[in-house]
C-alpha cells in the first residue's frame, strides 16, 4: 500500500535481501537443518510446536530467556535507530511487545491465541504480557472469542481490543481449475481417480487440533464411503503418535503428506472434496479461510473464531470432540456433493471478507489512529 516496513524475524539464517519487498532483520538462532552459527545458541522458542522448531518458551532456562529478551532488544534499537518507524506491530502479547515498550514509540499488538494460551500455561511470562497489553495503544483480535478472552486475561477495556480477521493471500489461494486431483495425489502414493471423495486436513500435528478425532472419524466415514481418500498436511509433537492410532484403527485410506509448502497446500484444497478443522480450540482458523477461498467446503469445530465464519453456505459447524457427529457432517457434504453446489459462493465469499487487501487497509486506519492520540504525538519520527 506504499508504506515503508521492517519486519524482525526469528531464522535460521540471514533472510536474502531481494527475497521480499520490504526490510527483514533477522535474529539468528541455531538448531536449524540449515543452521549456521547463531547469535543464540538455542532453536527459536514457539508457543506449541513448528515445522523447524520443538523449542517451546516454557522449556528456556533463565540464562536463555535473558539472552531472548536481550537479542529483541538489541535488534529493536538497532531498528529504531536505522529505520526510525512511525509506529511498531508486535505479534503475541508476549515478550516483543514487552520490550517494544521501552522505547516510547507507539505499538500495537496482534493476539493470535496461543499467546492467551501461553499465558496460562508460562505464569513466568504474565508480568511481560500484562506490562505489553498495558503500555499498547490497541490490540487486534483475530477473532471474537479471542477479543472476549483478552479482556479477560490481560484485564483490558473493549474499546482497545479491534477486531480484524486474519487475511489470505489471494494469488496463493484461489480456484484451479487445472489442478488433477489423480495427478496430485499420486505424488503422495495414493491410488485414486478424480471421482474418489478426498477429505484433507491441514494444521499443526499437536493436541488442540483435534487430529485424532478426524481420525476416529475416517473410521467411521470410511465404511460408509468405501473409496474415500484422506491427507493429512503438517507435522509437530504427534507424528509418531497419530501415525500409530492411524494403525491401531485399521485406516486403509489415511495418508499422512508431512509439510507443504503454501502453493502445494493450495492444489491439496483445490483436489479435496470438504476440508476438515477439527481442533478443541481455535483462535480463527486461517486455513479454514483458504480452503473456502480454493472452492472447498469446510467442515470445522463450533469452537473459538471458526463459528465467526463457517456456516452453512460454505460448510458445517459440529461439536468438539465428536467424531460421530464430525464423521456425520463429512459425509453428508461428500454424498451431496456440495463441492459443486457450495464452492463458488465460499470462493468469493472468502475473498470478499478475508483477503489481506481488506484486513491490512483496517490495520492501516488503526496505525494512524495510534499515531493520532495526543498522548503519543511526542514519539512520532515524521
């Protein structure tokens, strides 16, 4: 939109300065498959789990903590000295926006969940999250559950709590109408024709994402839909553990793809028949919003920000932790073929309320907002 960024990263290594259009500083941390000597001799700590890291923030000790903290400060001055911002967006209410504080400058925070999450389960962290809510302009929730829960947990007024959807990338996610779903799944080692049902699955493999209930539910969709297919996309904590109940359930038709790149998940939604979200908590649940932007009905959880959006137009909503009920509502898309009858209208209406354009011209109003408040002007660079 013509604004100038810097955007700090935690990697493995250096991000190429012609990989994006926009300033990437980048916080280097070892334990990477690349992994080159790091500025912190630890892999990047996460909330749950990530492809290229099992580090979580509750297992840092007190030398590495201090060492995080102390690497977001020195690239936050760094920053701010070099690129002198207008305003700073930190994700999670977490230990960035704590240290952003120091500096005077504006910032908002985005609350994505797991943040909340992490605040229940790293009581060590509550005085840094409680400290970056308090000193923030505004925070953005993803979803209205999550905007309930913060002013919960962080004690907070609504009127600073703004509401704004994650958004999609629309040029990654759309309708290809080239994509061969015989094809496709045939990289995967799966023997099926373009009229075999596919139920896809795409996520963290960690417990609040329900992926064992899908699974107890394939048993139960498969014996009704002999020659349905079932893949699931991602990896995390619970590989070995849901590969094994896949066994342990005689699931002929699961196959488990591991991570995939965003244009691959994308042709995975484009060949499916419904996608599936079947998590125990949700803050929003974007890839429900980019499988409904590639035509595919959803069926998910009526649970956390997903009920903001499914509905059924564009799919099913199913209690949590059901796999009867979500068995019930995977068939009944399948055997109605709603790919065809709902697809078009969840393509567009994805598109129209979730594509980033929409979402980053919101956060630009609150940016400027931010910027506005008499209490800050003293801080503004230009």
């Amino acid at each position: 939109m013509g604004h100038e960024v810097l955007v700090i990263v935690p990697e493995h290594e250096p991000i190429p300065a012609d990989q994006h259009p926009f300033e990437v500083d980048t916080i280097l941390f070892e334990g990477g498959e690349n992994s080159q000597r790091g500025e912190l001799d630890f892999n990047f700590p996460c909330f749950t789990t990530h492809p290229r890291s099992v580090q979580t923030f509750y297992d840092l000790d007190v030398n590495q903590l201090d060492a995080y903290i102390g690497a977001w400060r020195e690239h936050l001055d760094d920053a701010i000295s070099s690129f002198r911002p207008d305003v700073i967006h930190a994700h999670h209410v977490w230990v960035a926006p704590f240290v952003a504080s120091d500096f005077g400058l504006p910032y908002v925070i985005t609350i994505h969940g797991t943040d909340l999450m992490g605040y229940r389960d790293g009581p060590r962290y509550r005085d840094m999250a409680l400290a970056a809510a308090k000193h923030a302009y505004g925070l953005v929730a993803i979803s209205r559950q999550v905007a309930t829960d913060a002013e919960a947990v962080y004690g907070l007024l609504p009127d600073k709590i703004h509401l704004i959807w994650n958004g999609f990338d629309a040029e990654i996610f759309r309708v290809m109408p080239e994509v061969s779903k015989t094809s496709l799944l045939d990289q995967y080692g799966i023997e099926a024709d373009d009229e075999s049902p596919l139920v896809c699955f795409v996520g963290k493999f960690t417990d609040f994402k329900g992926i064992d209930v899908l699974l107890r539910a394939a048993e139960i969709y498969e014996a009704a839909i002999p020659d349905v297919r079932t893949i699931l996309v991602g990896n995390g904590q619970l590989w070995d553990d849901l590969n094994e109940l896949s066994r342990d359930l005689g699931l002929s038709n699961v196959t488990f793809a591991g991570h995939q790149s965003q244009p691959e998940v994308a042709k995975i939604y484009n060949a499916a028949s419904v996608s599936v979200v079947p998590s125990r908590i949700e803050p929003f649940g974007l890839v429900a919003v980019e499988a409904l932007a590639c035509g595919t009905p959803v069926v998910a959880t009526n649970m956390g920000g997903l009920p903001d959006f499914i509905n059924q137009e564009v799919g099913a909503l199913v209690p949590v932790d059901d796999p009867l009920g979500l068995a019930e509502a995977i068939i009944e898309e399948i055997e109605g073929n709603t790919k065809a009858t709902k697809g078009v209208y969840a393509s567009q209406y994805a598109l129209e309320g979730f594509s980033w354009t929409g979402q980053v011209s919101r956060m630009v109003d609150l940016y400027q907002q931010a910027l506005d408040s008499p209490g800050l002007r003293e801080h503004q660079w230009r």
